[in-house]
C-alpha cells in the first residue's frame, strides 16, 4: 500500500504544527552555512546554533537534519550530500526541552552541475564497413566521472568522403580509407580513428519466424550476410525493421516491433513484412497475424464482505484438520485479522477473528505446514509495532503466541514466511531476518539492507532461496538467502542483482520460470497514487503497470515486456504456471495469459483472458473497485479487495 505516500502526508503534517507552535520566549535556531551552495557529488556538513532570549549563542548538537528531498539526503546530523542540480529544502529540527518550545528551521540548498573535466568516447569502433552505419557515444564527464547528459556533444570528421556522423552521433561509413573523428564539449576535445573497409557482403537472407502468427506470439528472426563465395559474415552490422501492409480500408495500421535481436511481435492483427539491411542489401519476410483468441470469464463463487473498515492482504491454505481456510488483514483500523473457512468457496463462513495493538495489519503470511501464522503491525499505541506470530493450528480457535518487535519498531509493511524464517521489513529501510524454529522465542539472525542514499523498501517475497525485495527508485533487488547460487544463506545474504527502472515506482515482485523458453522472469509491479489516495467517501484513480524483467542472466537484467490497462494502477499479483492473476486496483481482477516468450505490451496483444471489477454498493467505500490481492488456489481465485473484502471467484475458458 502507499507506504511513502503515507510517510511524506505525517512529515508534512508535523513539520506544519512545528512551525505554528508558539515560543515562549524570543529564542531562535541559526544554520552555518546559511546558503549551501554545492555541486552534484560533493558534501558539506552543517552546523546549528542556538540562541536564547538573552541573545546568547551556543553550538546545538541536539538538532535533527533531515530532507525534504532525495535529491539532496541529509543525515540526522547534519551531513547533506548532493545528488541532484536545483535548489533543495533541508529541515532541522530541535525538541523541546522543559519550558522551551521545539524550532524548526528551513534551508535552502543551492546544487549545481559539477564542471565538465573531459570529453570521452564511451563507444567507438575501430573498424566498419563501408556503406554501413554504426552508433557513436561520446560523453561530458566531470572530474570524478559523472556523466553530463545535458551537454551537447559536437561531432566533427577529419574526411566525410570517408565517413561521417550524423546529428544523432551515428557513423555514416562511406569509402574504405581512415578518418579522425573529433567530440568537443564545453573547452574539452577527444579524438578516435575509425579505419573504413571494403565491404565484402554480396547477399543478406533472412531466416526464422514463421508465416503466421498470433498476437501477441514473440518470433525470432535472423538475418545472414554473406560474401558472393556464400561465406558468412559475422561482424557486419545488421539492422531490422518492420513496415505494415494495411488490409483494411479505414482503420489504421496495425502495431508491432522488432528489437535489434530480431525478435518480433504483433499487438494487432494484419500483415506485416519484417525488413533487414545491411548497406545497401535486404532481405524481407511478411507475415499474418490473426487474433489470439483468448475467450474467458469469471464468475463469483462466493464472499466474504468487509464493510467496516477496508482490507489489506490474504493468505489461503490448507489446515491440519483437513479444511481450507483464509486470512485477512485489515488497513486504517483496530488491528484485526479475520480467519474464513473457505473449505466450500460458496460458502464462506467466519470462524475466528484476531485482535492486535495495531491500526493496521497490512500483511498476513502462513507457515507451509498450516499451523504458524503471522502478521504484521502498524500504528500500534506503544510504538512498538514489530510482527505477531499465531498459533493456527486450529484456525477456529486461534491464539497468540508471541510478539517480536526488536528492530521492527517502526512498523512492519511486508513479511514473508520461509523455511522457518521470518523476512519482515522495517520501517521501510531494510528487512530483517527471523528464525521462528522455536516459535514462542524468535531470534534476529541478521537483516539485509541497501546503501544508496535515500534508500526505501516495500516488499520481499523469497522463492527457491532467492529473496526478491522491491525497493522503489532502487527497483527489485535479488538476494541468495540459501539457494547457494552466491553461496548466500539467511544468515549470510548475499546479492545477487538488481534492476531499476526510471519511474522509481517499484512496489511489488514476483518471480517465475517458463518450461517452454527456458527463460526465467521477474514480474515487478508498480505502485502510484498521483491523483491522491482516497480512504472515505471518494473511488482512488492509481496508476502504475506490471514490467516483466527477464533475469536468465542475472547480471545483465532487461525488461521485455509490460502489462499495463489504461488508467487504472497495478498493485499485487500471482503467477501460476502460464497464468498471471492481478489485483489491478481500480480495474478489478485481470488475468492474463503469458504463454510462449514475451515482448510488448500485454494488454494490448490480446493477452487478457477475463477480467472482473470487485464493486459492491455495501463496500467501505460503496460501488468503488479496488482489488488488493490475488491468490489462486485449488481450482478458484481468492482475492481481497480493499474496499468490499475477500472473494472468491471461478475462471471459465471456451476451448
């Protein structure tokens, strides 16, 4: 849930009652330097003065610093350190003490652009072909290496009859001979020779793919050149593209792609013709595309309404006795945990409701053998906060066992059960490591967190001993817990990889392996609230989508494809084998078929096979879909939905 959201409204609000709080005497807060003024890289330390009624003048150790921005991260002392050009607000913030008011006092940071100190080409063939074009990068760095996108670099050739470089810094090789490209930037200058050679391709064929296809199937195509002795040539550039035959009268042409690895696809139907070259030779291939096909519903099984307050996350699994149960959590409430006998989806019947020092218990995880649960708490009344661990063994009967709230005081978002272990973050910075082998006395093992500056964390979801945590800006971030691929083990993790993405929205992960291509996946979810976050009377309108990561090689991650329905925003989600199951928020539960390779974007290649908008007039807030959670189990579909409850429904398929 909007865990940032939440934290900036309470920073806000403090930081407005602090400034309004009258003194009881003339005393005031004075920050050295007074105007920061620093370059992106560099960092300065601040100093605070006190000054009492009598106009003394007095150093402040106990003055809190913090920032308003990660552009510019300041530590609780003082320290600001500058990521980002602009001007940035710093706080710093001294208690009360006895009969003297708190004060807050603003600064304003001033960051610019370090110098550039060289120009430098990052990319730069040493040999191309004549009649081929091939990318340049020469960049504006500082003097400690940080690269300057915002400064054009000039190009310049010592002999365009033998190559040029266009606007977009690309070679244009002409006639076999040598040339002297020159990049200048700001004063500074660096030079590369290029040798031009004959071309010595006399073909390109073009081999793969196939005549037909569905929307949303992923082609590999691949081009060869060769010399006129029929010897292929490996080294010679070779681009694709991919052009539209129109088929229909009035409707526009049709979408599809093509990457530089001749993987193709289609988002809707018609023909298309998959185009290489090389200089000045080509090669073509058309094919049809129809629809994919995918016809489905859902159907309502059965409900379990929760019109009280709104709810969070669930968990369904099978108990000692035999039966199927369910937990929910609940958001914004009186910290209960509400226990569903789900044995008969028709009929879901409350069995047993737990209750916790907590206004939220946002997450709800169970043991594999069905008889440990545990919860997450926030907004408890002591500050203590931390996990609850439940004895679930009879879950109409459910007690508590113990609390764990070590390190975990600042609120527990997310936790994740695995292999007697508890992963449970912590305030949003970290998460800690928990053995639970002895239940009723918890251990801390160890705790895993980033060192990036300004640093946050949402989720963790461990599978096959990987621990997949979603850490917004920093993206997901893979860590060995015990699968041994880093030698890592929960007392040991070790990092495997990582992959962000520019919108910093990373909210969620789940990750998958596909038998048909081999490929393993990582399935990151977004989570955006642009136009607010409404928790009384009005429907939010979120944003966000799903990115599909492929992470065969973890160290060289790359996002394929994405699934993303129009305004509307994605929170969590479920992959069972070839099915990826969605809490879409507002637009309802959506289920997507992700069969074969992937590429593109989902929702629009027909991928969807049905989906349901959870509204219910008697919700928390009446008529208004928000679809929290997703978990397939047992031939139905569970789901909670923040403003109605917990669902279950059935997927139909027409063959």
């Amino acid at each position: 849930m909007p865990y940032r959201l939440l934290c900036s409204a309470v920073i806000a609000a403090v930081a407005s009652v602090l400034l309004v709080a009258p003194h009881a005497a003339a005393q005031s807060l004075e920050i050295e330097p007074a105007s920061p003024a620093l370059q992106v890289g560099q960092s300065q330390q601040l100093e605070a003065f006190y000054v009492n009624a009598d106009g003394e003048r007095m150093r402040d150790t106990t003055v809190v610093f913090y920032a308003r921005s990660d552009a510019a991260p300041t530590s609780r002392v003082g320290e600001v350190t500058a990521e980002a050009p602009g001007t940035h607000e710093i706080i710093a913030l001294r208690p009360a003490t006895g009969s003297q008011d708190r004060i807050v006092q603003r600064v304003s940071v001033t960051v610019a652009q370090a110098p550039v100190g060289e120009v430098a080409f990052a990319e730069a063939p040493a040999q191309v072909y004549a009649g081929t074009q091939v990318p340049l990068v020469a960049e504006a760095r500082t003097a400690d290496g940080q690269v300057r996108d915002d400064v054009a670099v000039q190009m310049e050739s010592s002999n365009p009859e033998v190559a040029t470089v266009d606007r977009l810094h690309r070679i244009d090789a002409q006639a076999p001979g040598r040339v002297t490209l020159t990049a200048r930037a700001e004063g500074h200058e660096a030079t590369t020779t290029v040798e031009v050679l004959q071309n010595p391709v006399a073909s390109l064929t073009l081999s793969g793919g196939a005549d037909s296809a569905r929307t949303g199937d992923v082609l590999d195509f691949a081009a060869t050149a060769r010399t006129e002795a029929g010897t292929a040539v490996g080294d010679v550039p070779i681009r694709y593209a991919v052009r539209t035959d129109h088929t229909e009268e009035i409707a526009p042409g049709a979408t599809a792609e093509i990457g530089a690895d001749g993987r193709f696809v289609a988002e809707d139907t018609g023909q298309y013709t998959v185009v290489a070259t090389s200089g000045g030779h080509t090669a073509t291939h058309t094919v049809s595309v129809t629809p994919r096909g995918l016809e489905g519903a859902i159907e309502v099984v059965g409900r379990g309404r929760v019109s009280n307050v709104h709810t969070s996350d669930l968990w369904v699994w099978e108990a000692p006795d035999g039966r199927d149960y369910a937990i929910t959590g609940t958001w914004g409430g009186d910290g209960e945990a509400y226990f569903w006998d789900v044995t008969e989806p028709s009929n879901i019947t409350p069995v047993d409701t737990v209750t916790v020092d907590a206004r939220t218990v946002n997450d709800v995880k169970v043991s594999d053998d069905g008889r440990t649960c545990v919860i997450s708490r926030e907004g408890a009344s002591d500050r203590k906060n931390g996990v609850v661990i439940l004895d679930c063994s009879d879950p109409t009967d459910v007690s508590i066992v113990t609390e764990y709230t070590n390190r975990l005081t600042g609120g527990v978002h997310n936790l994740f059960i695995y292999e007697d272990h508890v992963y449970a973050l912590s305030n949003g910075r970290r998460y800690e490591i928990i053995n639970i082998e002895d239940r009723a006395n918890p251990t801390r093992v160890t705790d895993f967190e980033l060192e990036t500056p300004g640093h946050s964390i949402h989720d963790v979801w461990v599978d096959d001993g990987i621990a997949y945590s979603s850490n917004w800006d920093d993206g997901v971030v893979m860590v060995d817990v015990g699968n041994g691929v880093k030698g890592g083990s929960p007392s040991n993790p070790v990092e495997i990889g990582r992959y962000a993405y520019p919108s910093g929205w990373n909210h969620a992960a789940f990750p998958y392996d596909d038998a048909e291509t081999g490929k393993n996946w990582v399935v990151a979810g977004d989570e955006a609230f642009p136009n607010g976050l409404n928790t009384e009377n009005e429907p939010t309108i979120p944003a966000g989508w799903l990115h599909f990561v492929d992470v065969t090689d973890p160290d060289n991650p790359s996002e394929e494809a994405r699934y993303r329905v129009p305004e509307a925003g994605s929170h969590n989600f479920w992959v069972d084998g070839d099915t990826l199951y969605v809490a879409y928020y507002n637009a309802g539960l959506r289920v997507v078929d992700l069969s074969g390779d992937l590429k593109g974007n989902l929702y629009e290649q027909g991928r969807e096979i049905a989906h349901f908008k959870s509204h219910d007039p008697e919700g928390r807030i009446p008529n208004a879909a928000m679809a929290w959670g997703p978990q397939p189990y047992k031939g139905h579909v569970f789901f909670s939905d923040w403003n109605s409850g917990f669902w279950a429904v059935e997927l139909t398929r027409e063959e």
